[in-house]
C-alpha cells in the first residue's frame, strides 16, 4: 500500500514510497545486480568491446526522430521542458543515443564497438520483471557489413548466459523475411510496420490475442490476418533446416532467408549453432531494423519475457547523420529482467572479513583491518564498541563469511582469530596467513 510509507506531522505529509515502476535497491539487491553486470562486463570486454556513457536526457527531436523507436515507444516516452523551454525527453534505450554518437563523431575508427551499462525509462506496463526504470546492458558493432558481425554478437549472447549459469535460448528471424512472409499472406505495405508491432505481442498475448487486435487496431482483414497468422504455424515442431527449406518453399528467393541461411553457417563456425532457433514470427517491435532480430529466453522458468534482444539497424546511423548507411547490429541485455530469472544474492555485505576488536584493542584491530586490505581483503571493522558475541550475531547476518578476532591473547602473540562464520571453525595464525585463507 503507498499510504503506509507516508511521514506525517503538523506542517509535513510525504510519501516515501518510489515513484510507481521504480525500485529502490538495498545493499543485498544491489550487490546481486553487481554481480550480474560485473559478469556482463567482464564477457564483453572479452570480445573486445570498450565502455561508453551518455546522458540521460536527449533532445526529443532525437528521440522522435522518424527513423528512431516508432510512435508505439513514444507513447511511453518521458517528456519534459528544461528552463530554456527546450524539449527534452529521458531516453528508452541506448541505441539511440549510440546513434547520436556516431553521428556526430564522422571521424571514428571502423568498425566500432562499444558496451553500454546505464538505465532507461519507459513509462509502460508494469509487470514481473518489467519496470519504467530499468538498466539495459548493450553491445553493439558499427561499420561491419558481414553477418559474421551478428553471429559474433550471438556468440557473445551465449558466452554471457553460461557465465551467469542461467540456461537460455536465442530466436532468430530476420525482417526482410518476415516482411516477405506477411506481403505473401496479403498484408499491404503500408500496413506491414502496425502488424509487425502486434505481431510482436505473439509471445504475450497468444494468437486470438494479436488475431483480434490486427483485426480491431491494425485494420487488416480478417482473412489476411488469419492468412497471416496461420503462415507462421506451419513452422511449429521443425527444426532450423526445416524452417529454412520451408522459408525457402514460401519466399524463393528472398534475402532475407538468404541472410537466415548465411547467419546459422556463420554461428556454426563460432560454435553456437544449439543455441540459435530460427523463428519467422519473432518480429520485435521497433521500426528501425532491418535485417537480423534476435530474442533471447530462459529455459524452464517462470519469466517469460525476454532477457536479451536486439537485431541489424543498418539504416538508423545514417538517418540522424544525413549521410551513407552505416551498418550496425547489437544486443541489449535486461538487468531487471535476469536478476528476477535468477537469484544472484551473496548476502548484504561485499565485505569478505569482519574485524571485531575486544574491549580496549580498537588501535591495534585497526591497523589489522588496514593491513588486511593491503593484502587484498575487503574487510570491515566493528565500530559501535559491541560485544563479541553481537558483533559475530551481526557479521553473520550480513552474509560476511570470516570474522577476525582481535583482542589481547591475540596481540601477546602477534597473531589474530580467525572464524568461519559458516562452519564455526576458528584459527590462531598471523594476519598474513588470515588473509590467504580468506582469498582462498
């Protein structure tokens, strides 16, 4: 209930609850979600891409900008007039604001990589493991013309999953393909981009869901719409050679399926080939890709949607520079999403050792404390003068798993107590030989 984080008083009533769709994150939930991006980050960086940060807040004409998310992501746009009375909106994804980059930097080596880890805003439905505020964690690779771009990012997507030990699978389609696929059942052109984003809804809300909305919002016929639909189901229970034949059966020759084909060689020769699903009803819902779209999901669990997703936008870098194509792909990585498929919780402390001074030996356990972290031990220290026993109580709690104990048996022989906080297990030794059983 919001009322019952409310602050009340003659002259105050606040509400201290966060703004609906946003999360405050504890030491525990934040220490889990570093977790998680210390894992993503170590991955991309493995494959060579560097860091990049932008602003939160972009012009809108950027974010509006024809070639950008569509009206669809507008309408859960965040809005705002700075003093100047300019207009101004939080950003939706981070692809976009890359873009913007690249745009305006003409003089930037190819092809360029980058990693992003920031958050977004989308003032959307709100459901489990969907929020307005939440971080993506984006991958992308500008300049490369060749699908071996996008199956190195699915070999990345791969990698990343099994470091985070959360079993998942990649869809695959490609949007020239599936354009084809919905021209063929008889969708008109100018209808294809409004089915693509109820298309885009399969997954949620199920084939008499998206039937009836292409019916009732699209404006398609409903024997197009069935057409359409019904296209997609004659690929159930076909493995990727199947669909590929029977894609090929439908569309000849198209290049779209040409580029399906070409991909699943391509990720064979990185090894990622059990990975990879072909799906030609995936279609995600953002105007600008135009080749490669690709989702990833988690096997066996209770989330549903989608932990990483992305796709080719060869066309979006050269529409916000007025000037040639610029060929890119990337993946962009739910933060929120993975933490609520997984619990990657470690305790409520990053701390590794806890030192707990006994009655008048704060000095010295401090210079202990001091020299454990000279030795690479992340280490806390008692300071509110406890006892032993509601300091080890506390430590414990915390999840922190070594507590060094510091009082004067210990100072007579230059040693210190080391016990572990799980087993109970205690050791006279020296700070030095502490540490090394600590680090492991």
């Amino acid at each position: 209930m919001r009322g019952a984080n409310r602050i009340s008083g003659k002259e105050l009533e606040m509400d201290l609850t966060p703004v609906r769709g946003c999360r405050d994150f504890t030491p525990k939930d934040a220490i889990a979600r570093a977790r998680v991006t210390d894992v993503l980050r170590s991955v991309f960086q493995k494959y060579g891409y560097p860091p990049l940060e932008t602003p939160a807040l972009e012009n809108f004409e950027t974010l509006s900008n024809k070639f950008a998310g569509g009206e669809e992501i507008l309408r859960e746009t965040y809005c705002l007039k700075d003093q100047g009375g300019r207009d101004l909106g939080l950003r939706y994804d981070l692809t976009v604001p890359l873009c913007r980059v690249i745009a305006s930097n003409p003089r930037l080596a190819m092809p360029f990589k980058r990693y992003q880890i920031q958050p977004v805003w989308r003032d959307g439905p709100i459901k489990t493991g969907r929020y307005r505020e939440f971080t993506q964690c984006d991958v992308d690779v500008l300049g490369v013309e060749s699908l071996k771009a996008d199956a190195e990012i699915i070999c990345l997507a791969q990698d990343a999953f099994e470091a985070l030990e959360l079993p998942a699978k990649m869809k695959v389609n490609n949007r020239k393909a599936l354009n084809a696929l919905l021209e063929k059942a008889g969708v008109p052109k100018e209808k294809e981009v409004q089915a693509i984003l109820s298309i885009d809804k399969l997954r949620k809300i199920g084939f008499d869901g998206v039937l009836r909305e292409l019916i009732e919002e699209r404006g398609l016929e409903e024997e197009t719409a069935r057409a359409a639909l019904n296209s997609f189901k004659e690929f159930e229970g076909k493995n990727n050679e199947e669909k590929i034949a029977l894609l090929e059966k439908k569309l000849g020759n198209c290049e779209g399926v040409k580029e399906l084909k070409e991909l699943l060689a391509f990720s064979n020769s990185f090894g990622v080939q059990d990975f990879v699903e072909i799906a030609p009803e995936l279609a995600r819902g953002l105007n600008y890709y135009t080749g490669t779209v690709f989702e990833v999901y988690a096997l066996d669990n209770e989330i549903k949607s989608s932990l990483a997703a992305g796709g080719r936008y060869d066309d979006l870098v050269g529409a916000f520079a007025g000037r040639e194509r610029v060929p890119a792909v990337g993946i962009s990585f739910g933060l929120d999403v993975i933490t609520a498929a997984k619990d990657f919780s470690v305790g409520e402390s990053v701390a590794q050792c806890f030192v707990v001074p006994v009655k008048d030996c704060f000095d010295e356990a401090a210079g202990i404390a001091d020299a454990l972290r000279a030795e690479g031990v992340c280490t806390s220290i008692d300071l509110l003068d406890r006892g032993l026993g509601k300091n080890l109580e506390y430590a414990a709690k915390q999840g922190i798993p070594f507590a060094v104990i510091v009082g004067k048996k210990e100072l007579k022989e230059g040693k210190v107590t080391l016990r572990n906080l799980k087993s109970g297990e205690e050791k006279l030794l020296e700070a030095k030989d502490a540490a090394k059983i600590i680090l492991g």
